[in-house]
C-alpha cells in the first residue's frame, strides 16, 4: 500500500501530525521501533495505577488553541506540579518561593527574603558569569544555590557545575509570594485516563506498524511513501555524518510497595550530589489515586550511549553548532520533515510538540 506520509515516530508529534493529515484525506503509516504507541509519555497501567514510564509529564500550558486541541481527545484533572526538594535532613518547596525561603532563614516577609539574597549576591563579588556556578551564585545567592541548585544540577549533567557553560542557567525565577504552583501556565492537568489513551484516539483510523525500525522498513519498502515525517535523532538518520550530537539518558528504577502512600507528593528532588538519583516519582499522586498500594520511580540521569534512549539534547555551544550543519542539511531534503525533540535537537515541553505538530502539518497541502 502506498502512504502520502511515512511517520517515523508515535509519540505526540507524530500521533498530531498524523491526525492533522488524516483530516485532509491523506493516508498516513505511522511506525515506531517500541513495542507501544504514546513514545515518552507512554503510560502503563500497573495494580490499578498509570504509571508514566518514561518520567513524570504533566501537561501545562498557556496557549489556549493547544489547550483546546488536546481537551478533544482527553478529559484532563485539575493536578498542579508543586515539588518538594529533599536536602540532607531538610524540606523545601519548588519553585523558590516565600514557602522555600522562610523554611530555610526562618523569615516571613518578602522583603526580609529580598535582603538575604541580595547581600549573598554582593558578597560573592561576580562580575561576568564565567561557568555555571557563577551564574547561579549571581541569581539566587549561596544559600539556594549550595542546597538546591549545585548537586542536582551536576548529576543531572554528570558534570561539576564549574565546567558547565553559564548560558545553561540563563534565569532562576524567585517568587516573592507563598506559592508553589510550578508552572505560572493558566492551564494545567493530566489526563484522567492516560496519555498513551489521547494518543490513540489521535491515531484513530491511521494505520500504526509497531517493533518497527525505521531502516529496516524503509529498505524493505523504499517507496512506501511519498513524504517522510522523521521524529527521531537527526544525527542517525544522516549516518553522523557530521558527528554525534550529545544526549543526556535517565535510568528508571521502579519499586512497587505495599503501603498507601510513600511520599505525600508525585515528585520528590534529591538535591545533595551523594544521592544518586536526582528524585523519585509516586505515580499515583497524579491521579489523587486512592489504590492500597503505591509504584515509585527513581530516576538516574547517564550520559547517553548509542544504545540507550536518548532524553535531553545537551545544547551547548559545540552541539549547536554540529546541528546546524544537519540542519542545513536537512532544509535540502524537499520530502522529509523533521519534528520532535530528538529531531530538532530541542527539549520541548508537550504543548510546544503538539504545537509544532500543528504548525507542520498546516504547511502541508
């Protein structure tokens, strides 16, 4: 059979993509190298729980046409982020927040937590941000920095914060209120059953082959397609021509515990560097799940190796500029667009996929 569109990838790009085009008459074959649709967002359902296997995704955002779009294909619950960060023996709330700084200096007022920090900037003496570290330091001071900043952000990287660019950490946002929504977007949730749900309604009426690579298929089949809709890593589908850009993985060790409730709070940070995991997620607590039992994740950042899943580009200024040779590449290559994170070589939130989706495919006639 003969496709307008090979879609390589079924996760959100892919699955809207798809969606988008099936609307216009096209046919599209969607395949995945996974055994399961949904790509990152996947969930699975364990003893009653959906557990998000690929780390915690909660959906926010302020684009009411992307709010809109999803709301089509998911019933979402009113679940706002609000982390707790674990230091040693202390608990703080995320974002930094009058909740945060009255916990740590024992003060009640903004303009008491207004001081401290800025005395803390003006005695460090930075001038021109030279690594990461000084670039924190110059935002939020040493106290934040050292507790809640530092150790977290080295096992996130696998690297000392001195050795990382300061372009990495161009703000630290601190709230002045007594507030700890995460996300300021007015909209927010988690769909009641699922993203790996929303997405195959998405993908309702479009033809899905799964455990499928992409090589492998396109070799077997190299006219299956007029188009190809490429939302894997761009360096691999140009055989790293250029070189490899760099990834960050993350390990997921699960643990299912016969207990209610583990940790009061779906995510949990392990700020100091001596715990290796950067935190853990009680699953059920996205859904206000009310189950006898609990599934937690804790999750290892690694430096990716070919083989591992790739999670975050590390866009520094070497990166970037390898892309951009891809880039220019690619804008040569009429017949394949390239789309999602691994494909544009971006961490993108969920909404800014399903936006660009939606951009992609209304450029598509």
């Amino acid at each position: 059979m003969h496709y307008d569109y090979l879609i390589v990838g079924a996760g959100l790009f892919g699955a809207v993509f798809a969606h988008e085009m099936k609307e216009k008459g096209k046919r599209c074959l969607v395949i995945d190298k996974r055994s399961h649709i949904a790509g990152n967002v996947y969930c699975a359902e364990e003893e009653g729980i959906l557990v998000h296997r690929y780390g915690a995704h909660i959906f926010h955002t302020s684009d009411e046409k992307v709010w809109k779009y999803v709301n089509r294909f998911a019933a979402f619950n009113h679940y706002i982020n609000s982390p707790i960060a674990v230091y040693k023996d202390e608990t703080y709330n995320l974002p930094f927040n009058m909740n945060t700084f009255s916990r740590m200096w024992g003060i009640r007022t903004p303009a008491e937590a207004k001081k401290i920090i800025a005395d803390q900037i003006a005695d460090l003496h930075i001038g021109e941000p030279k690594n990461l570290e000084e670039q924190a330091l110059s935002l939020v001071g040493r106290d934040v920095y050292e507790k809640l900043v530092k150790g977290y952000t080295e096992k996130q990287w696998g690297r000392k914060c001195t050795e990382l660019p300061a372009f990495i950490i161009r703000r630290l946002p601190l709230r002045f209120i007594y507030d700890n929504n995460y996300f300021p977007d007015p909209y927010q949730g988690i769909p009641v059953d699922g993203y790996t749900a929303l997405t195959a309604r998405l993908l309702e009426g479009t033809d899905v082959l799964l455990d499928t690579e992409y090589r492998d298929f396109v070799k077997a089949n190299p006219d299956a397609a007029d188009k190809t809709v490429y939302t894997g890593m761009i360096d691999e589908f140009y055989d790293f021509r250029f070189g490899h850009l760099e990834y960050r993985s993350v390990r997921f060790e699960d643990e299912h515990l016969d207990t209610d409730n583990y940790q009061g709070n779906a995510v949990v940070n392990y700020t100091e560097a001596e715990i290796p995991y950067t935190r853990i997620i009680e699953h059920k607590h996205f859904a206000f799940g009310k189950q006898p039992t609990t599934i937690i994740s804790r999750e290892y950042p690694s430096e990716w190796k070919e083989g591992a899943e790739p999670y975050y580009p590390i866009n520094n200024e070497r990166n970037n500029a390898l892309y951009e040779k891809y880039k220019a590449f690619a804008d040569q290559e009429p017949s394949v667009i390239f789309g999602g994170r691994l494909g544009t070589y971006k961490y993108y939130d969920m909404d800014k996929v399903i936006a660009a989706a939606l951009e992609a495919a209304g450029k598509e006639s």
